[in-house]
C-alpha cells in the first residue's frame, strides 16, 4: 500500500467517526495513532462502537466479528485502517 492510499483510507475512516458519531471536531484534528476509546482518546463508548462497526461494514464491506477482534481494531484509526486492508487487500491498491 503506498503512503498515498494508506492516507486516503485514514482519511475516510476519520470522516466516518465525525459524521457517524457527531463528533464536534474536524476530521483532520484525528491522531492517526490516538486511542478511540477512553479518556485519554476521544472518549468513545460502546454505543459509538457499535455505530462505528456499522460505519465500517457499510463504507468497506468488512465485518469486525467479535468483541476481541474488534478492541484490536477500534484500537486507533491506524489499527482501524490496518483491519480494513487485512480484510479486504483491494483498498490497499490505489
């Protein structure tokens, strides 16, 4: 994946956690590695959680199957963008 398309998916997945979760900050202010979860984060819960599979099912198709895979996962928008690519490779090419 090149830095490029790397960054176009982050991008995505920062626009889904604004508009999806009605965060009252600008998608680009979004660490890369910035815990979702927790007060150290953006301070999402478990009702966000479950919006943000949502989001992530419907833009890329993947499904995030069960509550460890998706802890992993929902860990930061980078892990989120790594699940993504793991699952499904075709958005690694751009």
């Amino acid at each position: 994946m090149t830095d490029a398309s790397r960054s176009e998916l982050k991008s995505r997945i920062k626009a889904i956690l604004v508009d999806r979760l009605k965060l009252d900050r600008a998608p680009e202010s979004i660490g890369d590695d910035e815990p979702l979860f927790g007060p150290e984060g953006l301070g999402l819960d478990s009702i966000d959680a479950l919006e943000l599979v949502l989001g992530v099912e419907q833009e890329f198709g993947v499904k995030i199957e069960n509550e460890e895979v998706g802890m992993e996962a929902l860990a930061s928008v980078s892990g989120l963008a790594d699940f993504i690519v793991a699952k499904k490779p075709s958005l690694a090419v751009s």
